[in-house]
C-alpha cells in the first residue's frame, strides 16, 4: 500500500498541483502531474459523489492507492500527482484502471516535460 508519507493531504497542495500541474485525461480518471522540487514524490486523490455511495468510493480510492504505490517509485524525485476519478471508474476493473492510470501519467510527464 501506500505510505501515509506519500499521500497529498493539504488542500492548497491539491489545489496547486490542480491548477499548475500538467493534465491528462482517459476515460475513467484524470491525471494532475507538477514537479515541486521536494525531497519525496506524494499522490492525492479525489473522488467525488459522482463516482457513486460511500462503498464505491471507497474501493476506488483503495485501487488508486495500490496503484499509485507500484508507479510512485518509477516517477521522478519531487513528483506530485492528483488523480480525479471519473464516474466510470466505478464501473472498470482493477486492470483497465490501472491502464489508464498509467497512461494519463505517461502523458503528463510529457506535457510537463514540454512546458
């Protein structure tokens, strides 16, 4: 899992790497990548009552996290990253969400790459 360490939990950093962050989109999540300079990469997560009741929710946020804790390490020192999932990701399994994932981080670090 996870560590509590990597885990964004201000809301002014959710809001920066939002606002300042390189995005990208698939169809079940969207992927915010900023790089901040500091000593460790941190994920953030977002997922709204439009993904659905309190149990879905949850079972996404705890795919994301696993997620998150296998792609943290491969990411560049200094890296935050906010996912928002999407409605549809309540519907998708493990692997298809992981994809996605995966790729909209690709595509960020692209795009920040370019800026």
């Amino acid at each position: 899992m996870l560590p509590a360490g990597s885990r964004m939990s201000a809301s002014t950093d959710f809001q920066s790497v939002m606002r300042r962050g390189a995005k990208s989109g698939r169809a079940t999540v969207v992927v915010y990548l900023k790089q901040t300079g500091n000593a460790e990469s941190i994920a953030g997560f977002a997922v709204s009552r439009a993904v659905g009741g309190a149990v879905i929710r949850n079972r996404v946020k705890r795919r994301l996290r696993a997620i998150m804790a296998e792609a943290l390490p491969g990411l560049p020192v200094g890296s935050a990253v906010v996912i928002r999932a999407l409605p549809r990701s309540a519907d998708v399994d493990y692997v298809k969400l992981r994809g996605d994932v995966t790729e909209a981080i690709a595509t960020a670090q692209r795009k920040a790459a370019l800026a």
